[in-house]
C-alpha cells in the first residue's frame, strides 16, 4: 500500500483501465493537452492520444450525446463534466438517453459510459457553481451513482464504473482531491452498491453522503469525548442504496441522523431516513434525523457559505440531539 | 359493595398469599385495574378489578387465606368522577410535576414481600393529548418485557419513553439494582471496595422456581431415559406444511413434539399420570405444556387437549400461549393442568440435556437441536438430521420398560410424521 492523492488515485484508475482495454476513452473540456481542470487526466493525452484522450468543445450535450453514441457501439467512454454544475445541459441525454436506452431496446444495446462530476461547494464559487446534485442522478431508475470519499474507493469504484456495462454517474466532491490515504496496489475493485462501515459504535449511527462521510467521522471523534459512541456508514453508493448495511446498523444503534451537503428536502438523507423507518421501525429510539445544507442559492461570501455547509461541530450538534441531550 | 374473593389459580390451590397490593387502601379503582399481585403454590399473578369503585382492603400483604375468603371490598364511588381543575380555583398553573427537572428519574414503589406502607403509584407520562409518547423500540420492548409503559417516566425529548427507560423500569421490577443512565457509555467500573458478592433479590418468580425446582429433585424420584430419533421426515413434513398450508407458516418442531407426545399420551395413559398423595392419579385429558423462557425467568403454559387438535391449531395455540408468557401475560389457565411438558433448547445449539420435572406431573422431555449427523442403515453410511430427545420420569409413577416404550412411540411418529398430519380422533 502507499499513501496516494484522490486525485491521483482517479488517475491511476483511467490509466490501468485504458491500458487494460483499448475500447475504454476519455471525452470532456480541457482534458488532453491542458490535463483537467482537476489535473485528474494530466499526462493521458501524451500516453494515449488524440483519439482516447479527446478535447471536446464546450457543448456538454454534444460531449454526453457522442458518448453514448460512442457506448452503443462498443466503446467504453469516461466522461469528464468539467463540473456537475455544467452536466444540467446534459441532463436530457443522461435521463432520456443513457438511463433508458438499455431498457428501451430490450436489453439489446447498453450504454457502458461513466460521466464524472466533480461538484460539492467551499470554494467560494458561488450560487451556480456549487451544486450537490447526487438527488438529480440518483432519482433515476437505469443510472448507478457512486460518490467515494476515500482514494481507495475513487480508484476500486472507477475501475467498476468503467467495467460495468450500465451508465454511472461517478461523483467527485472537489473538496476530496487533495485528500491523501492508503491504496492498494496493483489492480482491484470496489463493489457498486456497498456502503462502507467507517466506525463501529453503540449510541446511533451516521449516515454521511459524498464528502459529509469525512466530516461524520471527524465528528464520530469529537462525540467521543462527549461519551457518544457513533456508528458511521459511508453511503458509497447513492444508486443503489445499501439497505442491508444501513437497516443492520440502525437496527443496532436504535437511532440515526443522515448527512449530505446538499439541499435536504427531498433529498437524499429524505430517501435514507423513509426506507429506514419502513424497514427499522419497531428498532427504532428515536425519530431519524436529516442535516443538509441550507436551503438557499450558495452564497458567494465566505462566511456565508460556510454557515450554508453542514460542518463536523453541526454534525456532532445534531447527533446530540438525535440522542436526547441539549 | 363488591367482594373481591380469594381466587383460585390452579387446580391444586388451596390457599393463597396476597403479594402485594397495587392500590391504596380507599383509592379508586376501576374495572381492569390490576389491584394485587397473589401467589398460588405454582405462580404468581395478578388480580384484576372486576367493578368500578372504592377499594377497602381486608386482608394486608403477606397474609396467607383459603381460596374464596374476602381479601377486599369495592365500594360505591365517594366522589363523582374527578373534574379536570381542581373546583374554585383559577387557571391551572403549572403542577408540581411539570415544574420537577425534566431528568429526575421516578420514584417508583419498592415492591418488596412484607412491606405493608407503600407510596402512591407510579407517574404517568402522557403528552399533552393524554397519549404515551414512546419510541417504536421502547414499545416493542416493553411488550416484550411486560412492563406497563403507563408506569414509566420518559427521560428522551419531550418526555419520551425510550429504550433505557423500558430498561431501567423492568429492572426496579425486577428488584433488581437500577440501569445505567442512558446514553453514556459505562464507565470502567470502579474497583469494589466493599464486599465481594452483591446480594440480589431474587423476582417472585425466580424465588417461586428455586422452591418449586429444589421440591421436585429432592423429593421425587427422577431417572432418565435418551433416545435418538431421524429427523429428515419432520423436517420435510414441516417445511411442506409451512409452503402450503395456511395457519402453518409458522410451525415449528416443538408443534410436531406436542402432537406426537400427545398421540403417544393417549397411547400410555400411565405416562399420563401423577403420583399425588400416595395414589396415582390417572388424566382424563391429554394436557402438554413448553416451558418458555423469559426476561428472569421460565414459565411453562399449557396447550389443553392437545390429543384433540390438529397440527395447526396446535401452532396457532401455542404461538399465542408463548407470546402472553413471553410478555408476562399468562393467565391461570395458561399455566396450570398438565400432565406433561416439552422442553426445547434445540434452537441454542445443545445435543441434549436433562430436565427437572415440574410437578405434579411426572415426566418431562428434554428436546436437543436437530443436526446432521453420520448415520448406519443397514451397513451403508449416510448422512441425516438427527435429534436427541431426554425424558425425565418420576419413578414412582412408572418405570424404565414403560418409558422406553413410551419414548419409542415418540420417535415411531416423529420418524413417521403424515401420522401427525392425520386429523385428530374426535
């Protein structure tokens, strides 16, 4: 193992899997000569070429619409949203084209594509450049969503997005890619549709979503010194939901709060707590409690913004009153 | 005026102790209430109120009477019913109660064999539409521990009752040291200083087993007798009968071994006897009881005729027998009248074992888990599911022949289980 960068990690995933198979291929804005964005596909273009590594022009229907032209035919297409912010002029491909063709043509014809989408707020980019819109993709039947929070998730998850013959949405919180942590060598997996117990406890379990996960674990520590031991669970898989992990722990710990950054109203944290209450019900302590973000456009100022983020020192706040102090 | 008359639990009873009174001398009652706790020589139970009234207390805790002797009256109602407010005062302020800490934990009666001055009766924890606020789980709980959610104080937000709270309630009833406060984990525990035993006060109930336990091995006879029997038929048999057939989804292989038992009963009228008083005593009805356990205890209810009932009635019956002695919920009928009883520890993993017959009656059987084993037909190794089954015998009743034959009809239709599906004789 060896202590790598998320984003070095994605990298690392792109690269086995295109040397792996010739039909994988990278299309987005800015990937090949300028290397990402993000710097997540640097070096690609130099290794693979113009034609794996293919700078698109800024029509992200046209970037989402070849793509999936591109999968019918037999190639494996990963595409980069330059942000998730900007896949909303996609979004008609992605739902009406990617989602369903598989199901429309009778099995006959699959979409194998992965759209990445860097997105998540915090970095001052204001109201239209700081969504979480894990709700908008993970709402649609025919789409797998993953959101890892760890390097060794981004690559085990990249490589099973790239494999799988379905579309996956693959979300990236931009806050995670300097994140550092453990990566197995060599070629591995991680599972779709697995949550990750991230710590063991007694008192009430944490549901985090996308980057929310890190912050429940910081929080996990800081509950401990207020005699609070908290289970947390790493989401994962947005699409589907891990119910068996989820209704195990909940069943455990009698009570639960879910945490995502984006707007809780008929959000994600909004499906984790109906599906518990129907399947944990009479394991239940106390009602299951939601934290989002704060239901605004995203402020650009940056107090304001952090205000409109759920934080650790919220998390732990929520958690207390989850279990019936303060 | 209603009398309110020593009853009679069991079959044997003759006289019985009033435990404990659970309303005050002169308090109302009403019709349902529980108002005393009274010891049969098998169990404990709880007496209800049969009328609406004032009650006036004649025979004091801890007293023993014959059965049909008047422990208590209920009289005509001194008051009307209660008005909401207190007459001729203003607006309601705040009572007492609301303006006690939210955490203060409830003063709940020590319930204690002998004490005659007990404080007033547990608080109600309702909302303010008069509803008990408790958690899904606390609920499941308290069904599960019999404990009266009516009687606990909630400690969660809003004076909800949670998990520790049914916890912590089940313990006082138990007599037992109180629960730690919820939510903080245990801290080390501190090394002990004083003595090095705690004494616990054993439940009526755990009492009540050590006597009636320590009377049945001291002084009746017992001897044992195991057998083995091939249970892939059973199996099958239940299986088959849980897919297909409604009011059977449920069975289990303790229904099986109260049908078999039963047929074998009827089969071994001396099997189906008590030794009482010098003289046998020969049972004209076939009555099999499971012991059950639960929270701090063990009782063993009575399925009644069970000769007379068919595999799924059996499972209906003593689903239901079980879940009331699960909650604490058994009534006298329930629990008293066998001849006979089944004890299962199958389900914990355990070969065999052997059993303390619960008098009077005479035999009880000792039922192991079904397992695979190796097993011999014939010359030709196999593999096949298995179970042990122990039957404890009072010698005096019969003997090790008798029980040996007995037993081998037990495994005659365990092995041959459609005999159990045949509908039974009427």
């Amino acid at each position: 193992m060896a202590e790598k960068l998320f984003r070095a990690a994605l990298r690392e995933a792109l690269d086995e899997e295109m040397t792996r198979d010739d039909k994988v291929y990278l299309v987005g804005e800015d990937i090949g000569l300028f290397g990402g964005a993000y710097r997540v596909t640097e070096g690609l273009q130099q290794k693979y070429g113009e034609l794996r590594v293919v700078d698109a022009p800024i029509a992200e229907e046209v970037i989402v619409g070849s793509a999936i032209g591109a999968a019918m035919s037999g190639l494996r297409p990963v595409v980069e949203m330059m942000t998730i912010n900007f896949s909303l002029l996609a979004y008609d491909q992605i739902v009406q084209n990617a989602a369903k063709i598989r199901y429309m043509f009778g099995g006959e014809v699959a979409v194998p594509m992965v759209v990445r989408l860097p997105g998540g707020a915090g970095h001052q980019l204001s109201s239209q450049h700081s969504h979480s819109f894990e709700v908008l993709y993970g709402f649609i039947p025919g789409l797998l969503v993953v959101a890892p929070t760890t390097p060794e998730d981004a690559k085990g998850l990249l490589k099973s997005a790239i494999r799988t013959d379905n579309p996956v949405m693959f979300l990236e919180s931009m806050s995670l890619y300097n994140l550092k942590g453990e990566v197995p060598k060599g070629d591995y997996t991680t599972p779709i549709g697995k949550a990750a117990l991230r710590r063991q406890g007694s008192d009430l379990t944490i549901v985090g979503v996308s980057r929310q996960a890190v912050l429940a674990a910081a929080a996990a520590a800081k509950l401990e010194d207020e005699d609070v031991d908290s289970e947390v669970i790493d989401l994962r898989s947005i699409r589907p939901i891990d119910w068996d992990a989820l209704t195990k722990s909940v069943k455990k710990t009698g009570r639960c709060l879910v945490v995502e950054e984006g707007w809780p109203t008929y959000g994600v944290s909004a499906e984790i707590a109906a599906g518990l209450q129907e399947r944990c019900f009479d394991y239940l302590d106390a009602p299951i409690a939601r934290l989002g973000g704060a239901e605004v456009p995203m402020p650009y100022n940056r107090e304001l913004e952090r205000a409109a983020i759920p934080s650790a020192d919220d998390i732990v706040a929520h958690a207390l009153r989850v279990i019936g102090r303060n | 005026m209603a009398k309110v008359n020593m009853p009679k639990l069991s079959d044997t009873m003759e006289e019985g102790t009033v435990l404990e009174w659970k309303k005050e001398n002169g308090s109302e009652v009403h019709r349902g209430d529980v108002l005393a706790d009274i010891e049969s020589d098998k169990a404990a139970f709880e007496l209800e109120a049969e009328a609406d009234g004032v009650l006036q207390i004649v025979i004091q805790q801890g007293e023993a009477v014959p059965v049909g002797d008047v422990i208590a009256t209920i009289g005509e109602s001194a008051t009307a019913p209660s008005p909401p407010g207190r007459a001729g005062e203003g607006p309601a302020g705040p009572t007492p109660a609301a303006e006690a800490p939210a955490k203060e934990l409830p003063e709940l009666p020590k319930r204690r064999r002998g004490e005659t001055d007990e404080p007033a009766g547990a608080p109600r924890t309702a909302a303010g539409d008069g509803r008990t606020k408790a958690s899904p789980l606390a609920r499941r709980l308290a069904a599960q521990m019999g404990v009266n959610l009516d009687q606990v104080k909630g400690s969660g937000p809003d004076g909800r009752i949670v998990k520790e709270d049914v916890i912590a309630a089940a313990d006082r009833a138990g007599d037992s040291a109180p629960a730690p406060s919820r939510a903080a984990r245990p801290a080390p525990p501190p090394r002990p200083t004083g003595p090095e035993v705690e004494v616990e006060e054993p439940t009526r109930m755990q009492a009540l087993i050590a006597r009636r336990m320590t009377e049945s091995k001291t002084t009746v006879p017992h001897f044992y007798v195991t057998i083995e029997t091939r249970m892939d038929e059973a199996m099958s048999v239940r299986d088959q009968l849980r897919r297909t057939v409604a009011g059977a989804e449920k069975l289990t292989v303790t229904d099986l071994l109260v049908r078999a038992c039963a047929l074998a009963l009827v089969k071994f009228p001396e099997v189906n006897s008590s030794w009482v008083d010098g003289r046998f005593e020969r049972k004209r009805r076939v009555n099999v009881g499971v012991a059950v356990a639960r929270e701090k205890g063990l009782v063993v209810p009575v399925i009644r005729d069970a000769d007379r009932k068919d595999l799924v009635q059996l499972s209906i019956e003593g689903r239901q027998l079980v879940e009331r002695a699960r909650a604490g919920k058994a009534t006298q009928e329930d629990l008293s009248g066998g001849s006979f009883s089944i004890s299962n520890l199958g389900m914990y993993g355990v070969d065999e074992f052997q059993a303390i017959i619960n008098p009077p009656e005479s035999g009880i059987l000792a039922i192991g888990g079904v397992k695979d084993a190796v097993v011999v037909d014939d010359g030709e190794i196999s593999v096949a599911k298995v179970m042990r089954m122990t039957l404890s015998v009072d010698h005096r009743v019969y003997y090790g022949a008798t029980a040996a034959e007995f037993l081998a009809e037990v495994v005659r239709l365990m092995e041959n289980p459609v005999s159990l599906v045949l509908p039974p004789e009427s």
